[in-house]
C-alpha cells in the first residue's frame, strides 16, 4: 500500500515535471505559462454534417444499449460488445471534443458508424464473424485502469485457421507521434493499413495507447492490457512475442523491452528516446529541476535499466543523419557499462525513415530470433531495478528496496539440479518461482541457494514440478521465509525499505 502510494506520488511529480519543461521559471510574478491544447481544435463542423453525424450516432447508441439488455443470457457474445462500443467512441469524442481536422474526416466517421451498426446487427443475431475474420481487424477491450473501452488494431495472418491449436508468433507495434491523432483516425487507419511490418504467419498487434504517451503511464498498462485480449482470442506463442516500434514508438519499445525484458523474444526500437536530460536538453532549462524530481527520473529513463537488456535480445534502428539516432547510442553506451552489445542497424545518408536495405536486414533479423523464441525458464538472469513497481525479470521478484529510487541488483543462475546462486545490491527480500513444467529443479528435493555468499535451505520442489522460495533479509542476514507467508513478508519489506 505504501509503496503504490509512492508510485502515485511519482507520476504527479513527473507528469508535473513533463507540463513544465524547460520554461520552468522564467515567468514573471503572477504569471502563469500557458500550453496548447493537445489535441488540437479541429476544422469547424456544417451544422448539417453535425446533425447527420449525431443522428447516425445516437441509433448506434440505442443499438449498443440494446445489446447491453439482450446479451445478458449470452457472456461469450457479452464480451464482444467492446469491439463494437470503440466505433461509438471514437464518432463520439470527435464530435464532443471538436477534432476533425480535414473533411475527409467525416467520410470516415460515417464508414466507422457503419461497420458499428454492422456489427451491433451480427451480434443480435448471435454472430460476430471479425472473430474469425483475417487480415485487418478492429477489436477492443474495458480497461482494467478506469472501465473505459480502448482500441487497438490487429493483422491477423492468412495462415490462421479459427479452432486450430496451432500458435502464431505475435509482434507488436508501436505507433509514432501525431499531435492530431484520435481514436476515430486511428482505427479508420487501422482498417485499411497493414503498417511497416506484416511478417509471414504472424498476428500484428497495433495498440492504441491513449493518444501519444510513448506507452507510458496508462499507455503502458493499455500495451499489456491490449496483449491479453488477443491471447484470449488467438492461439498465440507466448514465446515468440516482439516489440516494435519507430520514433515515439521507438521509444515506446526501448521502455518496454527494458522493463519487461523476460516477457519478449525480440525487441526491435527505431529512433525515439530513452532518458529525460539529453532528450529534453535539461541543461539549456532557466531553473534547473529539484533533487527529487531527477531522482524520479528513474522509473522511466531506459539508460537506468539497460542491464535487463541482458535478458531480451535487441535489434536497433536508426538512420544514419537522422538526429534521433542519439537514443540508440545512449544505449549502446549504457549497455557497454553493462557489458552488453547492442546490435544497431544504420540506414546510410538517412534521416527520420527507414532506409529500405536497412529495413530488410532489420526485419531478417527480427525474424530470425523469433524463429529461435524467448526462453521461458532461463538458466541466468540479471535484474535491475530502482523501484517496486518494476520488480519482476523471469523467475526472479524483488519484494522490497532497502532503499527506494537507488539502484536494486540481483544475478541469480541455476547451476544444478539442486542449487542456485545470487548476489544482491539494495534488496531486502526477493521471491524465486518456478512454474510446473519449466522448473529444472529436482522434484520434492530441497535446492541449497548460496544467496550474497550465505548458504541457506529453500523449500522442497513440489510434486508437480513447480517451486516458489521466498527470502528476506534481516539485519544484514539472509533467511529463507514460509512459503505462505510470501504476502505479509513482501509488505513488511516494503515497509521497512521506505527510507
């Protein structure tokens, strides 16, 4: 508790610190800087095409409610209503939030009113085709954050076949920045554009990621939300999963990719950022940011976590004149202190794009490390961390900080059926779980874990092959925990850890 409390103050401070930039005091007395709305305003609306518009709505509207009422008896068809409610949405927020922005605009808004009203009739007759349906889909789901219904666009391969086992490979792709983006220009893109890659036999998840956030805050929860929907309705390979992006969304993928390391097999950034200093030229600012805002800088900046990276292969992009290329070498610097080498792929005499040789060799490599997959249940692993919210790489959990926004290490490797070795830097208690058919551990035999040089007796692998041990540190002193008592020793880690 104390520690999401921290969390939420983090995000105040940084979402703050973002608003402020690098005008930050140079204002006067009893003035105040003022920003442009983002999005922008949008063309102005004919009364008549708002009223065509609003009228086109408002029966989508009665459509949706009435489904609300006669899918009640019906949970599998219930479950699909979000994948007709981001047309009423996105037709919705335009109007109410005056962001059409050319006439063309609302050509698109009534096609998408359309293709939601379609799919409103299919369901009340029990039948929801784009299930099955190939090539580009629309689909969405309620968030978990605030109940609202988000977007995404998927491609789906030709290959896939509805009720075959078989699993596809799943990479996803991350969009760049438009100040003009909207949920109604997002998903009329996504219905007739396939994106910059379409891998043989290989679903493409296009996240919407509320606006333009780089996936981060909500936008990051979004990715991962938008993920578990399509494993929900796809047969996907959860260990032949990539990140892709370029620009913001390179940025958006050097994040992802650096913070969630285990869950991906590739990850492929194209340009973006990866710390708030440089990119931001923090040193040109009037005032210079507070101690406690540079040290929140932490949860985000990429550089802060290139360590994990040991734990993800990478392929980077960037074109060889094009500014944004720093981001990649910041990275290949940090990940070189790390020991790491980081595969960076150049489009020659090429700015912001992709270079089309460059691209080819970009995609073949991706493509070959997907061929070869994550793996599942890696024997080493290396983890860094400077704060409980990310706390997890494979196996391996971090439940308390002997001090938060420092720097947290941890390398563990199974080096036999029985024992396992780690050392840790500013961690007080950590859990090490195994899931039934991946632990390499012998069964109902008791590992020895040789923890920052301590010998200590972890519990029995289970029958089933699984195994969970939990470990705290007390007094300098590490000692293994019960194994149900993994919740309260968690908390009273990060109680203790708080200073």
């Amino acid at each position: 508790m104390l520690a999401g409390l921290m969390i939420r103050l983090a995000l105040l401070v940084i979402v703050w610190s973002l608003s402020v930039g690098p005008g930050h005091g140079t204002e006067g007395p009893g003035q105040s800087r003022s920003f442009p709305r983002m999005p922008p305003p949008g063309i102005p609306i004919p009364s008549a095409t708002r009223g065509e518009l609003e009228q086109l709505l408002s029966g989508l509207t009665r459509d949706i409610e009435g489904l609300k009422v006669s899918l009640k008896s019906e949970p599998s068809l219930m479950e699909l209503l979000p994948d007709v409610q981001v047309y009423h949405n996105a037709i919705r927020y335009a109007l109410e939030d005056d962001i059409f922005y050319q006439t063309n605009d609302f050509a698109a808004a009534r096609k998408l009113l359309g293709d939601g009203r379609e799919r409103t009739r299919l369901l009340r007759q029990g039948q929801a085709p784009w299930n099955q349906a190939t090539g580009l889909v629309v689909r969405g789901y309620t968030s978990k954050i605030d109940g609202s219904v988000q977007p995404y666009g998927l491609v789906v391969p030709a290959s896939y076949q509805a009720g075959a086992q078989r699993r596809h490979r799943l990479d996803l792709w991350y969009h760049g920045r438009n100040n003009k983006l909207s949920e109604l220009s997002f998903i009329s893109e996504r219905e007739r554009s396939n994106g910059e890659f379409t891998p043989q036999d290989t679903f493409v998840l296009h996240p919407y990621g509320r606006y333009c956030n780089a996936n981060k805050f909500a936008g990051e929860v979004d990715v991962l939300e938008a993920m578990e929907n399509v494993q929900k309705h796809y047969p996907i390979d959860e260990d032949r999963i990539a990140v892709r992006g370029f620009s913001m969304g390179g940025a958006a993928t050097w994040h992802l990719a650096a913070h969630y390391a285990w869950m991906w097999a590739a990850a492929s950034p194209g340009a973006g950022f990866v710390d708030t200093a440089i990119f931001q030229k923090v040193s040109q600012w009037t005032n210079q940011p507070p101690w406690y805002q540079k040290k929140l800088w932490h949860l985000y900046d990429v550089t802060d976590y290139a360590a994990n990276l040991f734990n993800c292969p990478v392929v980077a992009y960037s074109g060889e004149i094009d500014p944004q290329k720093q981001a990649a070498d910041l990275m290949g610097r940090a990940m070189a202190a790390e020991g790491l080498d980081l595969v960076h792929i150049i489009g020659p005499n090429t700015a912001h794009k992709f270079e089309p040789k460059a691209k080819e060799e970009l995609a073949r490599r991706v493509d070959a490390l997907m061929a070869q997959g994550r793996n599942p249940m890696p024997k080493k692993v290396r983890f860094t961390t400077w704060t409980l919210r990310y706390n997890r790489m494979a196996w391996i959990t971090v439940d308390g900080l002997e001090r938060h926004w420092e720097r947290a290490r941890i390398e563990a490797q199974i080096v036999g059926a029985d024992r396992i070795e780690a050392t840790t830097r500013n961690v007080s208690a950590l859990t090490f779980s195994m899931p039934t058919g991946l632990c390499p551990l012998a069964r109902a035999r008791r590992p020895i874990v040789l923890l920052d040089g301590q010998e200590l007796a972890a519990p029995a692998v289970a029958h089933d092959g699984s195994w969970t041990a939990h470990f705290q540190k007390l007094a300098s002193r590490w000692r293994a925990a019960p194994s149900g008592a993994d919740g309260r020793v968690a908390e009273a880690a990060r109680i203790a850890g708080t200073d």
